[in-house]
C-alpha cells in the first residue's frame, strides 16, 4: 500500500501522487494509494508525519534519512536530494519502495 500524507494547501502533494501514478505505471504496478489529509498538529504527532508531502510504501517513509527524524508537526516537507534542496523524494526512493513491496 502507498500512503501520500498531506494537509490542506500543501502546493506539493498533488505532483507527489501524479509521481507515485506514474512511476506505478512505468514498473507495471498497480499499488492500492491512499491519501491521508492530516488536518492538526496532534494527529500530525500520532501519525508521526514529519510534512507535506509524507509518501510512505508499507508504511515506510521512501525518504531513507527519515528514520532518525522526529520534527512531526504540520509544515511543508523539504527533501535533501542529490540536486539538493526539494519539495518532492528523489524519484529513485519512490521507485526503489514500490519495487521492494512488489517483492
């Protein structure tokens, strides 16, 4: 399963589904994507929702770095990427996930 966690007026979660879709199609995948709106700083906590866009394939964040994270809170989410500083995970994470829950 893939989980796109987001709050109201994120600008990025949108392209962050339009990547998961396309990469899905690219594999020949056809993941169930859930959408997960984070409406509050305390559920934003309970889910550990580290910003806007979270993508998360089997309830791992694709973002490797963000398992030593634990700044939840509702904000927009910044990846370090290798062409640095970006508002979506590198396309490589994403894919290396669906692949890894493909089996």
């Amino acid at each position: 399963m893939v989980e796109i966690f987001y709050f109201d007026g994120c600008p990025n979660h949108h392209a962050a589904v339009a990547l998961v879709e396309r990469l899905s199609r690219e594999l020949g995948l056809v993941p169930e994507l859930r959408l997960v709106h984070v409406p509050d700083d305390e559920t934003a906590r309970r889910l550990c929702f580290l910003g806007s866009p979270t993508i998360r394939v089997d309830g791992r964040d694709v973002d490797p770095d963000s398992v030593e994270r634990r700044d939840y809170g509702l904000s927009c989410r910044i990846f370090r990427t290798a062409k640095g500083m970006a508002g979506q995970p590198e396309e490589q994470w994403v894919r290396d996930a669906l692949l890894r829950s493909a089996g």
